[in-house]
C-alpha cells in the first residue's frame, strides 16, 4: 500500500490517479474528504499532527510526503513524520521539496526544507527527493479575475522561469515510488521553457479564444495577497525568486525526460487541460 499526503492537491490528485491505474492499493490523505478514483481509500488526516498518520502508515511500503506551508510554523515538526513513517515500517518516502533548497539555500523556507530532506536522507530508508520550481497551477490564482474582469494581475509580468507542469511532477513521483532504480536521486523539475506572466496570461487568452487584460502589481501589493494564503517568509522567499531568477532557476532541467523519457509539459498543455477554470 502506498500513502500519499496532499491528495487532492495539484499534484496529489494526478499522482493519485497514476497510482491507481498502476494497481497498486492506495491511501489517500488530505484534510477534507474529496472524490477519488474508485478503489482509493480516503483518510482525512492533518500533516501539523504526526500522530494522527499512525494508523494511515501501519501497513505502508511508501509515502509520498507533501508539506503544507503549515510545517513553517514555530511548533512545527515535520521530521517526526519520518521518523513515524520509519517505525510503522515504510520504506520508501518521495518528499516533495523545493527548487529554492539548492538556489536560494539561506531562504528561511528553504533551511526548514533542508532539515527535512537532510532527515529523510539520514533515515535509513529508500528515498527521493523533487525539487520543482514553480508550479504552473499556480496560474489558478487569476482563474476568478480572468473569469469575471477578463485580467490577470501579478508582480514582475516580463520576468520569466521554467515552471513545471503539476502533472509532469505527479509522473515523477509515481515513477519514484514504484521503480527502484530512482532510489537516492534528488531531482530538479522545470518545465521545457522560460515563461513570463505576461507570456502566460496571452496562453489562457488564446485557449479562451478571447482577450485577457495583463494588470503588474507592485511587489508590496502581490506580498498583500500572497500572505492571505501562505507563510510571510514563503511569500518573500517566492518573490525573491520571481522577481530576479538567478541562473540556477532559469536552467531547464533535464530531470523530467531523464525519469519519464519525454519531455516536459509547456505551459500551453496545462491551460489546454484547465481551461474551464478561466472560462
């Protein structure tokens, strides 16, 4: 049985689904109760209280471990995540991470998250660690102003980075969890090109077949709405990033290819797939 936290995220869902249809039996464990695929066992279960995992990984032979932004809390202690995992006798954990633990080391989202893939590495058990960059369902934030003002609004709209389809990460870890040739690798996921908000917001125009107004927001007034969701220090981290990419974050990785044998996801294909969310 594989446990998978997150499950009815952006990229829990797909990894669900791709568990699924590989036959393999799956817990899926999120906070609230959704749809899942049939044969899906579903635990509502919250990742800010380790023990509440116990009775979920009994039995496990992995987990994929996604970190809410609730683990930079002061009394947060996601280490004892894998050390549960370890006594219930998991033996294989994929973490999701960060892309900004190896370019942006000193971000005090990223020395949490270092602490964490330094446990799971320390922890005798099979693991691998995906370090995307940005997620390109992070687009979703403009679905509602798209919808009812036909405007995408964000900070910084001609600077771009590679960011990676949540499909392409689902793939990844799926892949990950089941093959054992992966084992100890850490892997950096990008998309296949550099895109600007600008660039992004004139795919969902044209998927729309309609326009869609570009409003740049000042960086204070995206810190505004950012804070409203997650983390202050996550917000600034994420703006440091976008704001100014240094050349480490503007590297299209080969990681995507190199598991999956096909290149990534563009841009394009994630709006193609999401696009009744705009519409």
């Amino acid at each position: 049985m594989i446990v998978v936290t997150g499950a009815t995220g952006n990229v829990g869902r797909p990894l669900t689904q791709a568990l699924a249809e590989a036959g393999e039996q799956v817990t899926a464990v999120s906070r609230r109760a959704a749809g899942m695929p049939d044969g899906v066992r579903h635990v509502a279960a919250d990742l800010a209280e380790p023990a509440s995992l116990k009775l979920v990984l009994d039995g496990a032979k992995a987990l994929f471990l996604l970190l809410s932004g609730d683990f930079h809390a002061a009394d947060a202690r996601p280490v004892d995540i894998i050390d549960l995992a370890a006594s219930s006798g998991v033996r294989r954990v994929v973490l999701l991470s960060s892309q900004g633990v190896a370019t942006r080391p000193l971000g005090p989202s990223r020395v949490a998250m270092r602490a964490v893939e330094d446990a799971l590495r320390g922890s005798g058990l099979d693991w691998a660690t995906l370090r995307p960059g940005g997620f390109a369902s992070n687009a979703l934030a403009w679905a509602e102003s798209v919808r009812t003002q036909g405007t995408v609004a964000a900070p910084f709209g001609d600077v771009g980075v590679p960011i990676v389809d949540p499909q392409d990460i689902a793939e990844v870890a799926a892949a990950c969890l089941l093959d054992d040739r992966h084992s100890g690798g850490v892997f950096e996921l990008t998309g296949p090109q550099v895109i600007t908000p600008r660039q992004q917001t004139a795919a969902i125009a044209a998927a729309l077949g309609s326009p869609v107004r570009f409003h740049e927001l000042t960086r204070d007034e995206a810190r505004a709405t950012m804070t409203r969701f997650v983390p202050a220090e996550l917000a600034d981290d994420t703006l440091d990033i976008i704001a100014a990419p240094n050349p480490a974050e503007l590297r299209i990785s080969p990681d995507v290819e190199r598991v999956l044998g096909r290149t990534p996801h563009p841009f394009t294909d994630w709006v193609a797939r999401n696009i009744a969310a705009f519409g």
